[in-house]
C-alpha cells in the first residue's frame, strides 16, 4: 500500500511556506505564494500516474515517447480555501476535470455538514485528487472523501499545506486507503482547532476576509 502520509521536504517548498506563515505576509503575497507552491506539491502527488508510450514525429526521428495513461485527471476543491491550490495545479494539468465539496462545521455538533457538491462523471476509472490547503481536525477531509467514494472515486489523494497529527490520525482511521501529501506536519490543535504554529486562517489570509 502507499505511503499513508508524505512531507514534501524540497527547500523551495519549505522556503515558501515560511513566507506564507509570516504573519505580516499581504493577502496578494499570500495567494501567489499558494500557487507557486501547490505546482510543487503537484510534482509530488502525481509522480506515479501511470505511464504509456505515444508514438510521434520529432523534428530528427519517429519514436515512442510517453505519455500519461488512462482517463484524465480529477481535481476536487473542498471550499472555499481549496480553491488557490486547485489554482495553481491546474495550471499545471490544465486538461483535468474539477469538482467541488462544500463543507460547513456545525457549530452545535462540530460535524460537518455539506451544502455543495458537484463532481464529474467516471470517477471509479480516474486517480482523483482532493485539495485543502489546512488538515486539521481531519472531520471536513474524512467527510469529503466520504462523498468522494459514495460517488465510485476509488483511486483518492489528499493534498494539502499543512497538516495536524490528529488531522492525520482522524484520516487514518477513516481512509487509510487514501495517501496524504502536505509541505508539513504542524505541532498540534488549539483549542479552538486551530493548527499550531501554522498560518492562521488560510480561506480568510487567501480572500483578505478578516
């Protein structure tokens, strides 16, 4: 089985992050930040998609070049923050389908509750990539791939920025089918489930909403 949880520990990775975990950081710094670095996190998610050859004309021989294989690729959002990751890889992969989960907490319950989910079609025949810059409580992402599997998705990552222990441990004991890849494992949760040392909000740093 996969790895379940990956640190993608390239210097440009950490260096950025940094940036972005700076408190005095501007909201536009901030996006661009998010976007260069989720092209490098994308390196590391989709460095085992299957692989085929195509044969082409190059301007000196024919050959057998490869290609990637099989159905396109899945980029899911989990709202509103997952959207600046979803950005950037897209630029990367920009022939694959999108979707989105919108998820909110109850503030009563804490559990999640959905109010928007779209996807596409097919899903049991594509690797399909779930995005949220933040891994926390681990309730959201555990719920999101709820969706996702309910829907046929069976070849599932989750990208994400940062990532808490107990974030790590709610998936592993929900998902341990599904791979995690982040640019770090934080300390631990506040009180209020904040990821520590972290970033903050990344939705409200992202939008400039507080």
């Amino acid at each position: 089985m996969k790895q379940h949880l990956t640190v993608v520990d390239h210097p440009l990775v950490q260096h950025k992050l940094t940036l972005m975990r700076e408190k005095d950081t501007s909201t536009a710094s901030f996006r661009q930040l998010l976007r260069e670095i989720s092209h490098l996190l994308a390196y590391e998610v989709t460095h085992e998609l299957p692989v085929t050859t195509k044969h082409i004309e190059t301007p000196m021989c024919p050959m057998d070049a490869p290609v990637i294989e099989g159905k396109k690729l899945v980029l899911v959002s989990i709202l509103r923050a997952g959207n600046g990751l979803l950005d950037g890889i897209l630029e990367l992969v920009p022939a694959a389908r999108v979707g989105f989960v919108g998820l909110y907490r109850d503030e009563e319950t804490l559990k999640p509750v959905q109010y928007y989910f779209k996807v596409p079609k097919n899903l049991e025949d594509r690797t399909v990539i779930l995005v949220d810059p933040m891994l926390a409580t681990g309730n959201s992402s555990a719920a999101a791939v709820d969706l996702m599997k309910e829907a046929g998705a069976r070849d599932i990552r989750f990208l994400c920025l940062l990532a808490a222990p107990e974030g790590v441990a709610r998936m592993k004991e929900a998902h341990p089918d599904v791979p995690i890849i982040t640019a770090a494992l934080d300390d631990h949760l506040n009180e209020k489930g904040y990821i520590v040392p972290g970033l903050g909000d990344a939705g409200d740093r992202m939008y400039g909403t507080k």
